[in-house]
C-alpha cells in the first residue's frame, strides 16, 4: 500500500492548516528543549547497520522490505524532519503515517542492537512532532480528545461509571450473595484500577476482578470518580502535557483514598503509563504509590495461598507476552508461574518471553482505526506464525493479560483463519478457582 494513498481524516485535516516555518519551529523545540541527551547520543550512534531490522515483525511481514525495518523507519521519519531545509505537507504526512501505525513502540529493535539504541524513543519524537503539529490519526486523537474532556477514553460518564460498578456487584452476587464492590473506601490496601473499555465492553472482567479480591480475602476498592480509568492514549498520541494530568489524577486519587498500592488490571500499556512514562513526565524517578500489574497480584495471591485452585483448566494453553509488561518489566517467569498454577499444559510460542513478537495492535496502532486495519494485520503474518505453530502442538487457547494484545490477536486469528480462542488470566482463574 502506498503510504502516501491513505485517507484518514485526522491527518487530511490537520494538513489544511499546515505550517511549513511553524513546524520547523516546534521541530526545533522538541529536539532543544524536550528530548533528552539520549537523542544525541542514538543519533550519534546508530551504524544503520540494519541488524535491528530482522527483530521487527513489520519487516518480516512485509518481504523483508527495508523502509519497514526500525532503522528504515527512522531514516524516512525523523531524519528528514530533522535535516531538511523546508518541511513539506507530504513529509509530515509520511511521518506521521510511520510513526502512528507502522511502528508498535514494542522495543524488540532495541533489545536486539548491539549499541543499545533505543529506535522507539526516537519514534516517539516522531509522534510528539507529529502532535504538535496537529496532524493526528483521527481515531486516536478522538480517543485523546475523550481524556481530555472526560478523564476515560471511553467517554464514560461518572453515573456510568457507578452503574457499571452497581450492576457488576448484583451479577456477582448470584454467586456469592454477600458480595459488595467496595467504591472510595478509605485506607483500603488496594485500590483496583481498570481501563476504559472495561465498563464499555468488558464488563465481565469488572466481576471477575470482585470475585478473586473476594476470596483472597483483600481490603480494596475502586474509585469512584475521576482517576479510575488507567489507560492513556495521550502518551502514544504525543500529548505529554495530557498525560501527566491523567496520571496526576490517577495518583491523586490514590492518595486521597490513603490505599497502601495500585493494583492494575490486565493492560500493557497503561502499566507503561502510570509505572514508567507518565510519572517520568510529572519529574518522579518512580510512581508516590507502589503500582504492580495484574500478573504479579496474581502471583501474589496463588503462591500465598489465598485462593485456591479447584480443578484446572484442562484445554491446552499458550501464552503471548505483552512487550509493556516483559520488555518492559520483565514479568514473564512470573506470568508463567500464574499459567502453571491453574492450567494442566502450557505450549510455549516460538520465540517467546523477552523475545515474543508483538501482537501488532499496541503502541497505539490499533487505535488509528479503519483506514489502517488492513496492513497492520498482513504486517503481522511472523505472529500469525507463531499461534499457528503453537495450534499444531496442540494449543487450544491463547493466554494474554493486556486488553489491546487481545484485539491484535483476535484480528489475526479471524484474518488467517486460525481457530483459537483468546482469554485473559483473570478469565482462567475465575473459571478454576474455588467459590
């Protein structure tokens, strides 16, 4: 596909007011003021030796095409941005094209160079560029644009927030009658923080989450109002500014509730946001509040004993590795104990832990929306080959704790007719352990 065919709406607008001299201007702000000494140092040392390329599932989708390998990216990118005399309409379209959908900021390159450059942060530029500039893909910017105004990506109204809360606790109560979801609960040891999309269109996790802090016997809570929703797709749109408000608001909240920690729901790239990126921006070397993820709270509780396992899940299982969460905090032993305590056989991918592909979907990229849906999921054929592999050794499912992990699977394994199916951790241990 050519890049340069695309139609996407946000980025067709933000080109009519495009600024040739303005853009040279927030180029030179962003390099000066804003990225750090890393970016000289990268600069200075890339060889563009191309041996980050065979680390990029992109490339080895796309026939091994250079302009797809993470230097190639780079070099059609930033480096214009950077050198060229004039910024042009279609070099900031290009850009942005690159940086939003065709680069998932899973730091597989990085972890292959062999001088530790680090080509998403430049990347990442990129997109800051990108947004400054005001040429956005429309459908992240509008998941941004939500943030912005309402403090969840989703939309999602306070009354809403509680309804969902409210109807969630009567559906668990069919099962354990004495159930309550505990909401702004003061002094509690944990407060349970989940993304958008939970109260939207995965509700059931919302029950699960109550049913496993129930019978491991944990003081927590939800929060009421704003600060609830973790996700943040301001930091992948470039909105940094944004960012550390809902980051601020998340923590603030935390504090206001006097929880000892932040539990985090089953998502890679919020945990990337709270725990590493967006208290960073706010000027903390780490987060005022203890933050774990899911996976190791899971851990947590089976290996203490807290829950117990009444009968294992008996279909064989795979498990995917999201790059926030094990690139990026190196939970896949962890996440593997938590597969083994409650499922009889896991079929490992290949390559897998550090080493997995990405799903193709985080980073952002899923959601720029439509008009890209179609190349990011032929983009992604090396990771239809793994589940495809993992399928003729007998795996029946695939396991991943990251909600955007589960929607570049699904499209994956709906687009090359790969019959699996998808479930999160929680969704194993609620269906084995004991109530």
């Amino acid at each position: 596909m050519d890049i340069m065919h695309v139609e996407d709406p946000g980025i067709e607008e933000g080109l009519k007011h495009f600024d040739s001299q303005k853009t040279k201007k927030i180029i030179q702000r962003v390099i000066k003021t804003e990225a750090s000494p890393r970016f000289k140092a990268y600069m200075a040392t890339c060889m563009r030796c191309g041996l980050c390329s065979e680390s990029c599932h992109h490339y080895l989708s796309m026939d091994k095409n250079p302009s797809w390998s993470p230097a190639g990216k780079v070099k059609e990118s930033l480096v214009p941005l950077l050198f060229a005399r004039k910024i042009t309409p279609e070099m900031i379209k290009r850009s942005a094209i690159i940086a939003y959908t065709r680069c998932n900021l899973c730091k597989r390159c990085t972890l292959y160079c062999p001088l530790g450059v680090d080509l998403t942060y430049l990347i990442a530029l990129v997109r800051r560029i990108c947004f400054l500039s005001g040429v956005v893909p429309k459908y992240i910017q509008d998941t941004a644009n939500s943030h912005s105004a309402t403090f969840n990506q989703m939309w999602i109204k306070d009354d809403e927030w509680l309804d969902s809360l409210y109807w969630q606790e009567e559906e668990a109560r069919e099962e354990l009658p004495d159930l309550s979801i505990p909401i702004d609960v003061e002094g509690a040891e944990v407060m349970y923080s989940v993304i958008g999309p939970e109260p939207k269109f995965r509700a059931q996790l919302i029950y699960q989450a109550a049913m496993i802090l129930e019978k491991a016997g944990i003081s927590w809570t939800f929060p009421g109002s704003r600060g609830w929703d973790n996700s943040d797709m301001c930091m992948y749109v470039g909105d940094y500014e944004m960012m550390g408000r809902l980051k601020k608001a998340h923590f603030d909240t935390a504090i206001r509730l006097k929880v000892n920690r932040i539990v985090m729901g089953e998502c890679g790239h919020a945990f990337r946001s709270v725990y590493d990126t967006g208290n960073r921006h706010l000027g903390w070397k780490m987060p005022p509040i203890p933050v774990i993820h899911a996976v190791e709270f899971y851990n947590e509780i089976l290996s203490a004993g807290k829950i117990t396992i009444a009968e294992k899940f008996a279909r064989p299982v795979t498990f995917h590795d999201p790059c926030n969460i094990i690139r990026g905090r190196g939970l896949h032993e962890m996440a593997r104990q938590v597969v083994n305590q409650c499922c009889d056989t896991l079929i490992e991918m290949t390559p897998n832990r550090q080493h997995n592909y990405c799903c193709g979907a985080g980073g952002g990229v899923i959601n720029c929306g439509p008009p890209y849906k179609n190349i990011r999921v032929e983009s992604n054929s090396a990771k239809a080959k793994q589940l495809f592999d993992a399928k003729a050794k007998g795996a029946e499912v695939v396991i991943t704790p990251c909600h955007n992990c589960h929607g570049g699977l699904e499209d994956i394994i709906h687009h090359y007719g790969i019959e699996m199916e998808i479930k999160f951790l929680s969704d194993i241990i609620y269906e084995t352990m004991e109530i």
